[in-house]
C-alpha cells in the first residue's frame, strides 16, 4: 500500500513537471506585447524564489518616451523593487526591452498583470499584458493541518510620486507625498516617519512638532498624502539628499510589519547667510614711502549675504622687521553686529613700511575670523597689495591720480588726470611732465602731445592738474595697465632733476551689445496643448564680434518644450543678426491664464558678455466656448516714443478680447498712474493726468477675437523722475450673459528729463598776442533732473592744449572744472567758439556753442640772439654806457615806446568810436 501510495506521487510528481511553464497574453490592441519569457527555476510552489525575464517588443508607432510598468503580481511577491518601476524608452524605440523581475511564489493565483503606461510621440497610450506561470499546488493531505500562518499577508505601502522634489536653500520645504497600498491586503495602524539625512552637509528647522504621519487604515489600492514640512538652512550644500521613510504597520491578522523607503530630494543653492567681502582698501597717503607711516584701511561688508555676524576679529598677516609692521597697537581688531543691511564696518590699521624697502608692490593678507550661522567657526582671506616706493628724496610729487570713467572701456576714450605738487619750501622751474608707456596696442593718446610743461611751482601755490586723453585699444584685455609719468625740472640751485612715478590705468572689458528684437509670438490665445511657436532676432549691435552665447526659452509654469529649448549661438559678427524660432506646448495641466516665457542668452561668463532676460506673455485658454471672456492689451504706442517731463504726448491702446467665442460688453476702461513720491508735497501726485478728457472711458462690446482701438493725450509733470513708469489699465465689463468681471493691465511709459548746465564767465582778454597762451578756468554745473553723457569740450578757432576735453558723465547737481589754455593764431580779430557736447537720455547728442573773440597782435621779435633766457632773465646786454652800444639800446627803447603809444591811441579811438554808435 505504501509503495502504491509512493508510486502515485512520483507520477503525479512527473506529470507536474512536465507541465511546467507560463502563457502570456495580450490585449488585441496593444502596440507593445510581451514575446519571450522564461524563468530561472522549475519547478515552482509555494515558497519558491526565482527570477522572471520577459521582452517587451514594440508593433508599431514612433518615439517612445515617459515609459512605467505597473505590476500587479497576483500570489507572486515582487523582491527588493516597488510595483512601479521606469523602463527604458530608448530600448522601446529601437524596437525591445528586456525586463527581469525577482518573485516569491506565495499563493495559488498564477497569473500576474503588466500594465505599461507611455507616451508615442508625446501621445499619451497603454498596453496590458498578462503571464501565467504554471506552479505545481499543494496536494490533498490527510495529515493533520498546521495553523495558518498570517505573517504572509503583507500590504504593501510605498510612496508613489515620480517627481524628485526641488528646494533652495534658505527656504521651506513642503512635502506632499502620495502613499499607495500596492497589495491586495489591508495595513492598520500605520506611522510613517521621514528621517533626513544625517551629516554635515544638510542643516534644516523642522516646522512642525513631528515628523510622524498616523493613518488608521489603508485598504487595497487606496492612497493617502504624507505631509512634511521643514525649512532647510542656507548653510546646506547644493546636491541631491536622500531621506528616509519608516513604516511601522500592522495587516489584518495583527501582525507588525516595518519597512523603509529612500526619497531622493534635490537642494539648489541659496543667498548665503553669510558672505564676507573686502573693499575700499585705501592708505592715507598716495604715496607711501620706505620709511614712512600710513593708516592702512579698508571695509568689511557682508552686503551679499542675508544674515548678521555678531563678532569678527580682524587682523594682519605678511608682517615682517623688513616689509610692513604694525606701527602701534596691536596686530588685532574686533567687529560687532555687521548686518547686511550696512555698507560695511571700517577697520584701520596703523602701518610701517620698512626703510629696506625698494620701489615695488608688497602683499599684505587681511584675516578675518568668525561664526557662521550654525556658531560654527569660519575665516575668510584676502590678498591685497600696496604699492611702496624707495626711500623720499625729491621735491616734487605725483598725487591724486585719476581716470574718467574709473575703469575705462576697451576701445573708448578716457580722462587721466592728476596733481603735481611741489613739497618743499623752495620753487620749483620749467617742469615738464611727459607720459611714457603709451603704445598703439595698448594705451595712447586720443589727441595732442604727451608732455605739458609747468612754467612754476611755488610754496604758495604748490600744485597744479595734469589731464591727458587717453584712448583704451579696442583688443585690450581686462586689467591695470602701468604708465609712467616722468618729470623734469629745475630746483631753487637751477639744478636739473628727474622723478619717475608708475601709475596704473584701469581698463575695463569690452562687452558686446546684444539685443532681442523683432519678438513674434502667438497673438491668439493658445488652445489647450497645441504647440505653437516664438520667434526672435539676436542682434550684435556692437563692434565687437559675440561669441559661444547659449540662448533658451524657458517658462516657469505649464508650458514645455517641443523643440530643443537650448540653442547656440557660435558667432555673431558686427552688426549681424541671427533669427530663432523654438516649438513649445501647454501641459494639460496649463490654467486659463497669461503665462510669462524668459527668453535667456547668456554667455561663456559675466566678464565677456552679461546676461540678458526679456520676457513675453503667452496667454492660454483651456476650454474655447466656456470659461471667462478677457480683454488685454494687445498693443500700445505713445508718440514721442519717449515722453518728455512736463509736455503732453498721445498714447493709442488697442484692447482685444481673447475669447474665440463670447463677446465683452458694456466696458468701463480708467488708467491709474503710479505717484509721485517727492518729499515735497507741491512736487507730488500723480505722475501722468489726462488732457481735456477724464481718466475713464466706455466701450460698447468687442466681439471675440477682435480689438477696438483708443487715442488718449497725458501729460507728464514736471518733476516726474527719469525712468520707466507704470500705467495700470483697468477694466470692468459683462460676457454675452451679463456675468461681470474685472481684469487689469500694466503698461510702461519711459520719462525722461530736459538737461541743461550752466558754466561760469569765460573771460578772454581784449588784446592777445599770438600764440601767447591764455588759462581758461571752467567750472561746469549739472542744473538738470538727468545726467548728462559723455560730457565734451572742444575748443574751434583758436589755438588749444587741449582742443577736446573730455569729463565724462556729469551727474544732476554735480559741479566739476576743466582748465584749457588757448590761444590766437594770426594777427587781428580772432573769434571762436567753446563748444560744450553730451549724450542725453534718449541717445541724442546735444551741443552748445559760446563764442569768443578777441583783437591778436604780433609777438616781439627781439633777433636771433634772444633778449631773455628760460629762466626769465635778459641776456647779452651790455651795459648803458659800453663802448659802441648807446645807440642800438636807445633805438630799441625809442621804437618799443613808440609801438605802446599807437596802440593805446588806437584802442582809445576804436572804443569812443564804439561808444558814440552804441549812443547814437
């Protein structure tokens, strides 16, 4: 009997065997089928683990993107992996992806169910599969049975959301979490905590008393959100952070079952707490000597950072007997409270630089420490140099060194100014001041010579200004750039002496000027996801060719690429223009609303090319025969383009309903201005009014998709600022039912102001001999509301050392000097002009001419032995009563007295004359 028995299972055994294997099936309409499968084990009960590996072909259709399988695994438990898992789209568009899933027999329900959801050339689809895996079943026993063991019945609870979460540093996080039961057994009793990341890089606050959700149940296929909220300090590190889940639950059977689950979460970088900078490092004095003392300061900001520093101790390192040492005090300063709202603290160290010295730059390092925001302690460094030259021997200096602009721009022109100052008791003769250095490649002079003479310089007037134009060349660099002002002159023993001084010109980077124009976009509202398309020129409107710029179209809500959303630009010469055009939709999940899109062209870093931003509006309408009818403004133009302050100008709107199917009427249109806000209160109100109309008008309807036109005339204050103000349209108005809304638009009107200046008297002698130079004292006032560009002096009709001055842009109210020298050029009256020319805010040059005149007689010739030396004293003169010389000396004093009295005669006559027309 036992044998027979026996035999029977072997059979029953072998015949199972035998049958082993799996059936896959597949809806009729699938596009995407399972074709091969197989499994690494045979047989498989109960209890079995093994591994499943099946092939997903593609039937047909395009490119496949967006590409999740859900497994619904029937008795099969699904090991080490989630239900949903991605599958590689690439794979599916060549044609197949093989998949292999790790799998627990825990049952007698063999069929286990594929579901891949995807998108076929952005078309959203589905395909359902099935495989059914023959597994033998347990036979019928006649041995008694053991209790049923309930540990099995696991749900299965995991988070489900496929978009990684994104936070800024400095900011809140709030997270909502969508939680799944993925099985088809009850969980009870659930906590789910989040754990964030342990270490030193992530630092947060957490904004509520737990981090614990508690759900009483989840049944099979129910969902609930997990929320966290926490805010993640500034101090955190830009990366990608893994945090935890905990479950703690029980199934139906009340047995408890944990589990975790990792969530990846990116953290961008944020505005720093805190952010230390060195600035305004100074000495008092100019020029700082071997040998000499000087006050050694400089600014500590923490203006880019957004939180207070409580305490920094600065002090000094490089200090050496044979370089810098602190002259008195200590090597040590203490800071309290530096808030980002301040400019900075001032911090002063007294200096020595040692008589060892010689002519060079010497590092110094500033070393600041402190607590950061977690009272963790940081320092910051910084390099700076100071300039030392050898030991003060001569009597004349180089100070107050100066460039107009600051920094001046590769291929522009420039001011270099500065003083030289006689610092001794004795005068100083025939200086001559030469600029050495100058080079076609690098730094030259835009016009005249490069040297200037000064006739003295006395103890009592000790200094005089030096100016030389300068011309920046157009391939140069960034960076200082030496020159060497060279001095020759004669001291109180007429001896002949030299001083050298290097200066350094500061040279700024020419940028290119790239502009957006010619913006086409779409003037109808979008249509639910229908891609449309935005076109543009990049226009390189500067002399400099632009290239490597990376170009981008970007939206912050709803709206997403078609096409590829980065372009770039290699090279784009002078003058030259380049058109884009980008393929962009609307997600299904776009509102009934404008959506802003920033166009972006960057290039390979801020010193070459600054960043450019231009936004437009796209509006999107979800449902074209519902919804809410909206009235824009379409299009806008005032003439003139930009309004004067204190004149009237018109203003055409063109307002369009964007609705495809319901008209807006009854329509209540009024424009408010921004104010005004002048701390006189005669000078403030409103900075736009209407003329001889009110603020407010009526429009009867405008039909769908059709704009109705308006011409309005404003007028601007007088004392409005220079700048770009806002208009807000609002409108009140009914649909085509009488349902009422309201809905407002901003408008921008540039401002600017009318320049002007005033000068002081230019005063011209009456007489002049030629080529006898004449100092013109100028002193230049800004009496306008704008600043006034590129101001210039030119000098016409006379002889100049400086026949085009350049200062640079003169701000409102602000008072600067330029000293000229001018002089006839031939005998009789001579008149020119002194001509005052600057750029105004709309780009226009302005100019303003002042005639002078004056009468010019010739220059005594006293031969070609001379009758002064350079020193100003007369030469070969024999005594009165010299032998042979009475008569030469009596001639040349009888024919000067002579000449003085036909002059003085004849300047008498002209102005009696004068004096009798003017009476007449």
């Amino acid at each position: 009997m036992k044998k027979s028995k026996l035999l029977m299972m072997v059979c029953i055994f072998m015949i199972t065997w035998s049958m082993i294997g799996f059936y896959a099936q597949a809806a009729d309409t699938n596009e995407m089928i399972v074709d091969i499968y197989s499994v690494d084990k045979s047989p498989i009960s109960e209890g079995t683990e093994f591994n499943l590996t099946f092939g997903l072909k593609k039937i047909s259709g395009g490119t496949i993107s967006d590409a999740t399988l859900t497994i619904n695994p029937g008795s099969f438990t699904l090991k080490n992996t989630g239900s949903v898992i991605s599958v590689n789209a690439a794979n599916l568009t060549s044609g197949k992806d093989t998949i292999t899933l790790p799998l627990k027999c825990s049952g007698v329900n063999n069929t286990m169910v594929l579901t891949l959801d995807y998108k076929d050339d952005g078309t959203p689809k589905q395909a359902v599969n099935s495989i059914t895996i023959d597994m033998v079943k347990p036979s019928a026993d006649t041995t008694p049975s053991t209790p049923t063991n309930t540990q099995k019945y696991n749900p299965d609870l995991t988070v489900i959301n496929q978009t990684m979460p994104t936070v800024t540093a400095g900011s809140k996080l709030n997270l909502a979490l969508e939680l799944q039961n993925l099985n088809t057994h009850r969980a009870k009793t659930i906590s789910v905590e989040l754990v964030p990341p342990s270490g030193q890089d992530f630092y947060y606050e957490s904004n509520t008393m737990s981090m614990v959700n508690y759900i009483k149940e989840i049944k099979s296929k129910d969902k609930f959100t997990l929320n966290y909220s926490l805010h993640v300090l500034s101090a955190t590190k830009a990366k990608t952070y893994i945090f935890q889940l905990r479950y703690k639950y029980y199934n139906a059977y009340g047995d408890e079952k944990t589990k975790t689950q990792d969530i990846h979460i990116k953290v961008k970088k944020g505005v720093p707490d805190i952010q230390l900078a060195i600035k305004d490092v100074k000495t008092t004095d100019d020029v700082l000597y071997a040998g000499q003392e000087t006050a050694f300061s400089f600014l500590v900001d923490n203006h880019a950072g957004i939180g207070t520093i409580k305490h920094i101790e600065a002090s000094l390192q490089g200090l050496s007997q044979d370089g810098f040492s602190i002259a008195n005090g200590v090597n040590s300063q203490s800071l309290y409270g530096l808030s980002p709202t301040i400019d900075g603290k001032l911090v002063t160290f007294n200096i020595y630089a040692s008589e060892k010295m010689t002519t060079g730059n010497y590092p110094l390092k500033v070393h600041l420490k402190y607590q950061d925001s977690q009272n963790n302690e940081q320092t910051f460094e910084k390099e700076v140099y100071i300039r030392v030259l050898k030991k003060k021997e001569a009597s004349l200096n180089v100070t107050n060194i100066t460039t107009i602009p600051s920094g001046v721009g590769a291929g522009k022109e420039g001011q270099l100014s500065f003083m030289v100052k006689n610092t001794s008791k004795e005068t100083m003769k025939h200086i001559k001041v030469s600029l050495k250095g100058l080079s076609a490649e690098s730094i030259n002079l835009a016009q005249g010579m490069s040297n200037q003479v000064i006739t003295e310089l006395t103890p009592e007037k000790a200094e005089e200004k030096v100016m030389f134009n300068i011309f920046v060349a157009e391939k140069l660099a960034k960076g200082s750039y030496p020159l060497t002002v060279y001095l020759t002159y004669r001291d109180a023993q007429h001896v002949e002496r030299t001083l050298e001084r290097e200066i350094f010109v500061q040279v700024e980077q020419k940028k290119a000027n790239i502009l957006i124009k010619h913006v086409q976009v779409p003037r109808h509202s979008i249509i639910d996801t229908k891609p449309f398309s935005i076109s543009f020129d990049v226009v390189n409107q500067s002399k400099l060719e632009a290239k490597d710029l990376t170009v981008s179209v970007k939206s912050t809500d709803s709206i997403v690429p078609v096409s590829q959303n980065v372009q770039l630009v290699q090279s784009l010469a002078p003058g030259a223009k380049k058109q884009l055009s980008f393929q962009l939709q609307a997600t299904s999940d776009a509102k009934t609303q404008n959506h802003l899109l920033n166009i972006e062209i960057k290039g390979k870093d801020e010193q070459s090319f600054t960043t450019i931003n231009q936004y437009v509006g796209i509006y999107v309408n979800k449902d074209q025969s519902a919804g809410k009818p909206n009235i824009i403004v379409d299009s806008y133009a005032t003439k003139p383009t930009i309004v004067n302050a204190g004149q009237n100008f018109d203003m055409h709107l063109s307002f369009n309903n964007t609705h495809k199917t319901k008209k807006v009427q009854n329509i209540k249109v009024f424009l408010t201005a921004e104010d005004n806000t002048a701390k006189d209160s005669s000078k403030s109100g409103s900075v736009f009014t209407p003329v001889n109309s009110s603020n407010t008008f009526f429009i009867d309807e405008i039909l769908p998709k059709t704009s109705v036109d308006k011409k309005l005339t404003l007028y601007t204050i007088p004392y409005a600022p220079a700048k770009t103000h806002t208009i807000k349209v609002n409108f009140e108005y009914e649909d085509d039912k009488g349902a009422t809304y309201t809905a407002t638009e901003l408008i921008s009107v540039p401002v600017i102001q009318q320049s002007s200046f005033i000068t002081s008297d230019i005063n011209i002698p009456d007489t002049m001999t030629v080529n006898e130079p004449h100092t013109l004292n100028l002193e230049i006032s800004n009496t306008g509301k704008t600043t006034l560009d590129n101001f210039t002096v030119l000098v016409e009709g006379f002889g100049a050392s400086n026949t085009r001055g350049y200062i640079g842009n003169l701000e409102s109210g602000r008072t600067t000097y330029h000293k000229v020298d001018v002089w006839p050029l031939e005998e009789g009256k001579a008149s020119g002009y002194i001509i005052f020319t600057y750029t105004k805010p709309n780009g226009e040059i302005e100019e303003v001419k002042k005639e002078i005149t004056t009468v010019a007689e010739a220059g005594v010739d006293f031969g070609t032995e001379g009758m002064i030396d350079e020193e100003g004293n007369m030469m070969n003169i024999e005594p009165l009563n010299a032998k042979g010389n009475k008569v030469p000396i009596l001639l040349i004093i009888i024919v000067v007295v002579i000449a003085a009295a036909i002059v003085f005669i004849g300047v008498r006559r002209f102005k009696k004359k004068k004096d009798m027309m003017d009476h007449e």
